[in-house]
C-alpha cells in the first residue's frame, strides 16, 4: 500500500465532506442546534425546574452531557449515512473505487468527516448548553476521548448502512427504529438507578448507557456505571464495526456488481 | 508489452445472466481500439471488470503488465474511465471534481490545480469551472468525464461511449482530442454506437455478442471483408424507363434516384462505362450505409443465423 498516495487520498475526503457540511450547514447545523436548544428549554427549564435534583446535580445540569452526546452520535451517524449513500446513489462514488487508494482509507475519510460533524455539532450544543447552565470539566481527558470513541463508532455504523442501503428510505431505518429508541432510554433524561431491577439490568445492554455515563462522569464526575465498562465496550464496537465495514467493503457489497 | 491482455474473462451476475462468456482480447501500448457491439453484448462489463466496478466470475486481466487480481493499485493507476453515465456529483464544480479525484490518486493539491486548468482548459470548460456541474449541458458534462479520467494522466483511456447524444460539432472535436491523446501515446479503447466514429478513429475492432468476442481484428482488414456497397445515385434527367445495366443489381429509388448495388466482380467505373453507354448523368453519389455498419449487421446477424440453426 503506497502510504502518500492513502495520505493524500484521506485528506481529499475528509476536506471534501467537511466543505459539504459546510456547504448545506442549513441542513447540517442549524436543525441539530434547534432540537437540542427546545430540549434545554423544556426538558431543562420548563419541567426539569420541578424534577429538581438528580445524581447530585440540578436536572439541566444532568442532561445537559446527554444530550450533547446524542447530538455527536447522530451527527455522526447522520454525515456518513447520507453522504456515502449519496454517492452511490449518484454513482459518484465510482470516483473513489476506480481509483487505488485502499478500502481501509475509503473507511477512514468518511469516518474522520462523521466525526469532524458530529464534533462540530456537539462543540454547538455545548455552547448552547452553557447558555442554559453551569458545566465545569471535572475529567477531560475522559471527556474528550469518550466523545471521540463514541463518534467514531456510530460513523461507522452509517458506513455500513449506507453501504447496505438501496434507497432513501432505509437510510432512514436503523436511526429511527434503534438509534433515536436506544439513545432516549440510555440515560439521557434519567439515572437508571431510578428503574426497577429489570430494567436496569436491560438497561446494561444498551451501548448508548456506556457512552452517555461515560461523557457524564468526564463532565460531572457522576455515573451509572463503571467508565472502564464504556471503554472496553466502545473499543469492541470500533474492532467490530471497522472490521466489518472492511469486509463489506472488500466484497463489494451494496456497491459493485 | 501490452496495454491489456483479458483471457478467458467470464461473469454471471447474481441473477443469473451471463454477460461475458470467456472473451479473450489484446490490446497494444498506443493502440487506438473498438469495441463495438449491440446493446447487452457485453461490452459495459467487460469495460467496467477492468476497471473494478465489477467483479468478475472468471478468467484473468493485466494492465501493462500488473496482474489486476495481484496489484489493482498498479492497474488502477494505468487506467483512467469515461463512464456511459454522468457519474459525478452534479452539486459540486467542475474545478472540485477534478482535483478531488487527483487527490483520489494521490496527486498533491497543487499539482491537480495545474492539470485541472490544463485539461478544462484544452475541453474548453476553464470558464466553467465554478459553476455547479448540474447546470452544464449534456457535451460539457461528457468533457468534463473526459477531463476527470485524464487528471492522473493514465496510459490506458478506457471510453464508454463517449460521444452519446452530443452534437456532431462537439463529437469531430472530442474525435480531434481523442485522436490528440492517442498520438501523445495514450493507448484508447472506445465503445460506440456510432461506427463511423470507430471507423474515423481507430486502428484495431472487435465486436462482442451475447458475451463471446465474433471478431477481433484491424479495421483496415474488417472493412475489406465487406465485398459490396451500395450506392444512392442522384441522376440529372428523369429516367422514363428502366435504365440497362446489366450485371448490376439496382432499383429505383424515384424518378432521379437509383440505388445499385456494387459488388468486387464489378466495380465502379464499369458502372459508370455502363451509365455513359445509356446517356444517364449523375449529379452526385453517396454510400447508402456507413461501410462498418453494413460490416457489423452481417457479422451479427450471421452470428445469430448460425447459433438458430445449432438450435
């Protein structure tokens, strides 16, 4: 594998989504900060002013890192899923398999623009957040890697959609019928202390727990759960769904005849 | 060293149909050849196999000497493709898909800046390079395809009916810039519809049906297998009867126009002997058909005769 030509080749993808992001920031930026300022407004001040006090911090407080990170992860999601598909929809995305840079760097641009976006709109959603309440930084290096790992696993999971998906409508699937169901009952708006025993233990199933708690504890410094147990599950997420993008891609599957 | 050597490629897809059924073909460095074909032959994925947007089901390709299955960097490197459909993004301009797609071969930024305005230049899309590809007509659009399969500079052009449905102005001057980049020593394949686009351009044919390679040689010896034409003859006086000309087929046409049928046995100027001897005067001639057309009807459809008759 000719390394320059892969480094050059990554660059080209990851400016090109980010100048596409830019591009259509109307559809990109601007509904994400929409949604999440309406959810500080009535999750926040409206009915978290009588929920009161949760995990030690007031309820705006509390969300306030969970629904940063389902911005990340949907942003995320959302900039590989549509612009991977895209272009096999257009069929522009025989630029890329005509040309020899490696699937691996294929994978990873795309990757890198999904990150770069579901960033891009959390760094929004902060600031957004901070006009609503206090957040201080109790564990950065937490905060910024948990975020990070976490992006990183759901572009990749919009790589794979996309590649599977053959029209319109089942990009719209997966994040509507499991993404936006497992975010809102991974503790976004509650502690799952506050569940009953079995819904608790269900609760641990859910990937999105980890990522939320984790970016919690590196904010607030409070969680529902074990931080070594987000890392371990995020890194087997990223080994599985990268090495399943490979394989798909390798076969051609969704996009060569 | 050749450009490209197929043996024994074959695919079937998925749904059963087999496009290709072991074709084998050779292509010379600096050679400008056809594939010609009807629609469903084959050719698109043959083209399309070389180019790894299909896989194939069997056989083997090199691309000046890399083995496409053991070093597609190398093969991909060698070969650029215009495509049969607009296949780029139609929201970004033409300046953006060029050097993205240098940068997609790992050519620098700025390199790809100066190929960029060197190839929209020489298709004469430098003044539209910042508009949205979406708003170029339909022969700018096929330039700009020609432009992005030129910007690594490859040494094997692979042209999918590069000419559909433009006009026969901008069609002779892609002919010039093919013809251009052929002498400069790039080695072209082209599939058309248009014969008389193969016949102007290139040196070597082969013609695919139903999946099998029925003819593979240079267009000189093709055409010379063509034994007969016919010919449209406009006449400068009406003819009140049935003109004498004896061992020619001919029918008329009107009261001016006679067709005839000229085979090798008897050639043009014993016709004209003929039409002196009877006092008709012709204003002008035409070929009724393009040569190679006429060439390429016979050999399908004898194809096909014999295929029916195994049957």
């Amino acid at each position: 594998m000719n390394l320059n030509l892969n480094m050059i080749a990554f660059y080209t993808i990851v400016r090109k989504e980010v100048i596409r992001v830019l591009r259509i920031w109307i559809q990109t930026i601007v509904p994400p900060a929409i949604t999440m300022t309406l959810y500080f407004v009535i999750f926040g001040n409206l009915i978290g002013s009588r929920v009161g006090v949760m995990g030690g911090y007031s309820y705006m407080q509390f969300i306030a890192p969970g629904i940063i990170m389902m911005s990340v992860i949907t942003n995320s999601y959302g900039n590989v899923v549509s612009s991977f598909f895209g272009a096999k929809y257009g069929g522009h995305i025989e630029e890329m398999l005509v040309s020899p840079m490696s699937n691996a760097t294929i994978i990873l641009g795309h990757i890198a623009g999904g990150v770069l976006r579901g960033l891009l709109v959390g760094a929004m959603v902060t600031i957004i957040a901070l006009s609503f309440t206090k957040l201080e930084l109790k564990h950065p290096l937490i905060t910024f890697s948990i975020v990070f790992l976490s992006s990183v696993v759901f572009a990749m999971a919009g790589f794979i959609n996309a590649l599977y998906a053959k029209k319109f409508d089942d990009i719209a699937i997966i994040p509507t019928f499991i993404i936006t169901p497992l975010t809102y009952l991974g503790g976004v708006f509650y502690s799952i202390n506050l569940l009953p025993d079995f819904w608790q233990f269900a609760s641990k199933f859910n990937p999105i727990l980890y990522m939320v708690n984790a970016f919690r504890y590196g904010i607030l410094g409070t969680s529902d759960i074990d931080i070594s147990y987000a890392y371990i599950v995020v890194c087997a997420f990223i080994v599985i769904l990268f090495t399943l993008s490979f394989v798909l891609l390798k076969r051609g599957v969704g996009i060569r005849d | 060293m050749s450009a490209l050597i197929i043996k024994n490629l074959a695919k079937t897809y998925a749904n059963g149909f087999t496009a290709l059924k072991g074709i084998n073909l050779k292509v010379d460095v600096g050679g400008f050849y056809s594939l010609l074909g009807p629609n469903g032959a084959g050719k698109t994925t043959a083209i399309r196999i070389v180019c790894s947007l299909v896989e194939k089901s069997s056989g083997n390709i090199e691309v000046f000497g890399y083995n496409l299955a053991t070093h597609p960097e190398s093969v991909k490197m060698h070969i650029g493709m215009v495509p049969q459909e607009v296949n780029f993004n139609t929201f970004d301009t033409p300046l953006n898909i060029l050097v993205n797609q240098a940068g997609f071969y790992g050519i620098k930024r700025s390199i790809a800046l100066q190929r960029a305005k060197k190839y929209l230049g020489e298709l004469k899309l430098w003044d539209k390079r910042d508009d949205i590809s979406r708003t170029l007509s339909g022969g700018m659009k096929r330039r700009l395809m020609i432009a992005r399969a030129l910007i690594h500079e490859p040494e094997l052009l692979i042209l999918d009916e590069p000419t559909a449905g433009v006009d026969i102005e901008i069609r002779r001057s892609m002919w010039k810039f093919f013809k251009n980049i052929n002498a400069n020593g790039t080695t072209i394949i082209l599939t058309t519809h248009y014969l008389e686009e193969a016949e102007n351009l290139c040196r070597n044919v082969a013609i695919i049906d139903e999946g099998m390679i029925i003819e593979d040689t240079r267009m000189g010896e093709l055409l010379r297998q063509l034994k007969q034409e016919t010919f449209v003859l406009n006449l400068e006086n009406e003819l009140t009867e049935d003109p004498n000309l004896k061992g020619f087929t001919y029918s008329m046409m009107g009261e001016n126009v006679l067709e005839i049928l000229v085979d090798e046995d008897h050639g043009i100027n014993d016709l004209f002997e003929l039409l002196n001897k009877e006092n008709i005067k012709v204003s002008s001639l035409r070929n009724k058909s393009n040569r190679l057309e006429e060439l390429f009807m016979r050999l399908v459809d004898s194809k096909k005769d014999i295929s029916e008759e195994h049957s």
